[in-house]
C-alpha cells in the first residue's frame, strides 16, 4: 500500500489517529463507519506500509524543564557526499539534536535543537557542532515562543 492507494477510509482513520493515538480499536472503528476487525485490519495495513510509522507521547517541552528551542542554520563548506554523509551521522548521534533536514537556499541544514539550558547549549555547539569538520557557518535562533506546534499532517 502507498499513500497514493489511500482511500477515504484509510484517511480517515489517518486522521483519527493523528488526533488520538490511544482511542480504542472499537471507539476508532465508530469514527470510520467500519466494524472493528477490518479497522483493525485496515491499521494494521497502514503499519505495514509504512504509512503509520508508530505513536508517540507529545511531551511539553516546558513541562519536563526544557523550555529552549533553539533554531541553527548551517552551512556547509562544500554540499559533497563525504561532507554530507559526516554532517547526517554526527547529528544522528546528538540527543540535542530532535530535528534536522537538508535545505535549498542560502543554507545547507536546518536544526532545533533542545538543550536543558542556554550554558548547554554553548557546551553543544563549541564541543560538538563547532568541531565537526566541513562546516562554513553556523547561525542560532532561540524561540521567544511557541506560536503552533502539531504533528497532525494535512491528510485530504
């Protein structure tokens, strides 16, 4: 299955599910206007696909005492693959690190970063970021605050 082979029900049920990841078999099968075995199956489906990758807790970030965002630019010296690659396994290695993505533009990377404090986040970047070879510049941003945040994906 491929996220072109979707029908309404298995959007349906991708939205449901992005919205409570904990309902109920039984409770999502309601929603969907299915019973609940082919519900069941339909998930099931979606999981195996790849489409549901899994399900996690949103956490606030304040709540558990980690109220920085901190947003890094980064550019590389060269975009090759060797710097690339190196540039993708150190970040993979990174606690810090919960999001980061290839760019086009003026900058290579995009990162948040979520460090306990701000004296943290400076050990993060001259002990581990600022140390990796290949990279030109680096930028940070902090968020003064969180305007939206959802994992809920647009589904049609």
């Amino acid at each position: 299955m491929s996220a072109t082979d979707l029908d309404a029900i298995g959007k349906k049920i991708i939205r449901v599910l992005q919205s409570d990841g904990k309902i109920l078999m039984g409770d999502l099968a309601d929603k969907v206007g299915l019973s609940a075995s082919p519900t069941a199956r339909r998930v099931r489906l979606l999981e195996d696909a790849g489409i549901i990758k899994g399900y996690t807790a949103v956490i606030d970030q304040d709540a558990v005492g980690l109220p920085i965002s901190a947003f890094v630019s980064i550019r590389l010296e060269r975009q090759v693959e060797q710097n690339l690659e190196r540039f993708a396994a150190a970040v993979s290695a990174w606690p810090e690190v919960v999001d980061c993505y290839l760019m086009t533009g003026q900058r290579d990377y995009l990162m948040r970063i979520v460090p306990r404090d701000l004296q943290a986040y400076d050990h993060f970047l001259t002990t581990k970021l600022a140390r990796l070879e290949g990279i030109a510049s680096i930028e940070t941003s902090l968020a003064l605050r969180q305007v939206k945040r959802s994992e809920v994906l647009p589904i049609g």
